[in-house]
C-alpha cells in the first residue's frame, strides 16, 4: 500500500474510533448511566465502581482497562492493544466531559432501547477500525487458546455476572433492562461491523437447480456456479448451486428456490466478499 493510502487509512481510523467513542459515551451518560442501566464489560464494572464510591466513572473505564491492555500487549498484538488504548482514552474524557449534561428521558424503557442503539453504534464503529473498548475481550480471546470455550462464550458469562450484580446495586429491575440494553447494543454492534448489506453464501441442491438457477439470474440479478456434486447414499450426481447474496436478498431467495422445490436443501452463512465475480446484475 502507497504511503499516502497508509496515512489517510490511519487518520480514518483514528477519526471513526474518536466518533464511536463519543457516541459510546452518548450513549451512557444521557441515556443509560441517569437512569441507572449499565453495560456489560468493564465499563459496566466501572459504573457500579463510580456510583459506589463517588469517583468520576472515566477514571475506572481508564484505570480497569490498564491491566487487561498490559495482557493483550504480549499476547493479542502492538497494533489492536493501541488501538484499544487510544478509543479508551476518549470514551474516559468523552464520559468525563458529557457528566453535566441532563438526560434526555427518565422513561427506562425508552433510554434503554436507544441508548442500546447508540453505544451499540459507538461500539461497532470502533471495532470495525481495529479497536475495543472492553479489556474482558482481551482475556477471553487468551482463554480461548487454552479452553473449549468459545470467545462468545466467555464474554457472555463474564457479561451475565456483572450485568446480575447490578440487580444487587441498583434494583433487579434494572438488570432487567441493562439485559435488554445490552442485548439492543449487542445486535447493533454486528450490523454496525457487517454492514446492512453483509453478504450470505447460499448452497442449494435440488433436482430443479436448472429452472432455479434461471430464476435466481433473472429475479436477483446475481450470478452463481454450478459444482459437480454426487450424493454419497445412492451415487446419483446433480449439480449444487453456489450462489451470494446480501442478507436483505435471502427472503426472495428462499421464495425462489421453494417456488420450484419445496424440499430443496439450502444452507446459508455469512461471508466476506472480495472481487466483483458476485456483483449484483440488473434484474430482467
């Protein structure tokens, strides 16, 4: 990559973990901190640290974060713990700045779903440039070398415990709804990183993949290819289609295909594309 690509690359990056920091914190300080929802991770540690002792919350999402970036120095890699580093330090001034400002809605619910939305958004933008906010991330990435465990996993338990010791602090109620928050955030977070638009690989075997291969290029517009394919139980060859589409297109696909077969076989996954061989065509 030319210098000059470099240097824009990393001046976008730096710009977008600034803006999915400040909407992060948004997102905690108007919408869920005033009415005592949190999230999971460290930062949901460092709101029940803040409100029990009084002390600013950007000073525990610092602080906390320190020893798990000091971990992921020597096991995840230079580059994400910076990253990492630096979106911390803005979401601790971010926070810091934003204290005064009243909230938006005492409604929970209300404040809950879009502040959700929000710190999902905030979140998603920051991953998506190569950095976290969360140093729990961290060791569940260094467990899962050692354990069964997926990374899901882990970060879903240590999320639960932390998410349930807010119904000790703040009312079982409101672990109620920092679940729900948390949830919200959680969903925004994988469109914010996929995008809208993320691509699916869809494999379908029917004896109709002749009349659905047509339908498919003339009523998607997408281009596909047939593979060779022999079922192992009665030896009898057929062709398999390999088709990609956005996750938007996968209703109509399904429409298409069980418009011929009802019983054809499909499976379906989520993939990152690179090259224009599945660029979507106009449609007929």
């Amino acid at each position: 990559m030319p210098k000059k690509h470099k240097i824009v690359s990393f001046i976008s990056r730096v710009i977008f973990m600034m803006v999915g920091a400040t909407l992060a914190s948004i997102a905690l300080q108007v919408f869920l901190i005033p009415n005592n929802v949190i999230d999971g991770g460290v930062v949901g540690i460092s709101i029940i640290a803040s409100h029990l002792t009084k002390l600013p919350l950007g000073l525990f999402t610092f602080v906390l974060n320190i020893p798990f970036l000091v971990i992921g120095y020597n096991h995840i890699g230079k580059t994400f713990t910076l990253s990492t580093l630096f979106s911390v330090a803005c979401l601790s001034v971010g926070v810091s700045i934003m204290q005064p400002i009243p909230e938006i809605t005492n409604d929970v619910l209300l404040a809950s779903v879009f502040g959700g939305i929000i710190l999902g958004a905030g979140v998603g933008l920051i991953i998506r440039n190569g950095g976290s906010l969360d140093g729990t991330e961290i060791v569940a990435i260094i467990l899962d070398k050692r354990h069964s465990f997926s990374i899901g996993e882990i970060v879903m338990f240590f999320n639960l415990f932390i998410l349930s010791s807010a119904g000790f602090v703040f009312g079982w109620d409101r672990a109620m709804y920092s679940l729900l928050a948390y949830f919200i955030a959680f969903k925004v977070i994988d469109i914010t990183i996929e995008g809208i638009d993320e691509s699916k690989a869809v494999i379908i075997i029917s004896e109709k993949h002749q009349d659905i291969s047509e339908a498919i290029m003339d009523r998607l517009g997408r281009g596909l290819t047939l593979l060779d394919g022999r079922g192992a139980y009665k030896g009898v060859g057929t062709d398999v289609i390999y088709v990609v589409v956005s996750r938007l297109e996968i209703a109509k696909l399904k429409s298409i295909v069980h418009g011929f077969d009802e019983n054809a076989l499909m499976t379906i996954g989520s993939v990152e594309v690179s090259g224009t061989k599945y660029k979507k065509k106009a449609i007929h």
